[in-house]
C-alpha cells in the first residue's frame, strides 16, 4: 500500500471512530482528535489511544496496559490485529465497554 492511499484509509478509521464517540455523554467518555490520533478519556482520568504509524502501514490502539497494532486487509476492507486476528472495531467496543460496564456497539 503506498502512503497516500495508508493516509486516506487511516484518516476514515480515526473520522470513523471519532464520529462514533460523538452521542456519547462527555461525562462518561470524551475524546480529542489530532493528526493521526484519537484520544477517549473517561470520567476517572483513563485514556486509551487509536493512532496512525505511518511508517508500519498500521493503526494502533492502546487501552489500559494493553496495545494492538492492526494492518488493514484489502480483501475485507477492515483492520484487523497482526497477531491474532481481531477486528479493530470489535475491540475499541469491547474494551470501551468494560470500561463503561454496559455493552455498547462497534463504531
């Protein structure tokens, strides 16, 4: 994948992702964009970042003490984990829900 094509594919998950971060009431979990980064913070001050990493092609997601780093499949049209496989939309839910202690749907 050449960068242009990496930074138009990386610009619609983060737009994605913000997009569906915005219902959320601010008092349970806010968020800031920058280049290349979305940031969710929680009511107790936790933060869990998605980002860009122009130069392995990937997206990166940290939660907590945890990170995932995801390469998007053509094929799919999706991003998914280098290591087992996941889907990067599956996991921000899960993760953001457990924070939350209510399920809450995939972006």
């Amino acid at each position: 994948m050449d960068k242009q094509q990496f930074v138009k594919l990386s610009d619609a998950c983060l737009a994605r992702v913000a997009d569906w971060l915005e219902p959320f009431d601010p008092d349970e979990v806010d968020y800031s964009t920058t280049d290349g980064v979305v940031t969710l913070s929680f009511a107790d001050g936790v933060r869990y970042v998605l980002n860009r990493q122009s130069a392995t092609n990937q997206m990166w997601f940290a939660a907590g003490a945890r990170a995932w780093h995801y390469n998007f499949d053509a094929e799919r049209q999706a991003w998914f984990d280098d290591r087992d496989g996941h889907a990067l939309y599956e996991r921000i839910a899960q993760v953001v829900s457990e924070k939350l202690k209510r399920p809450v749907a995939a972006p």
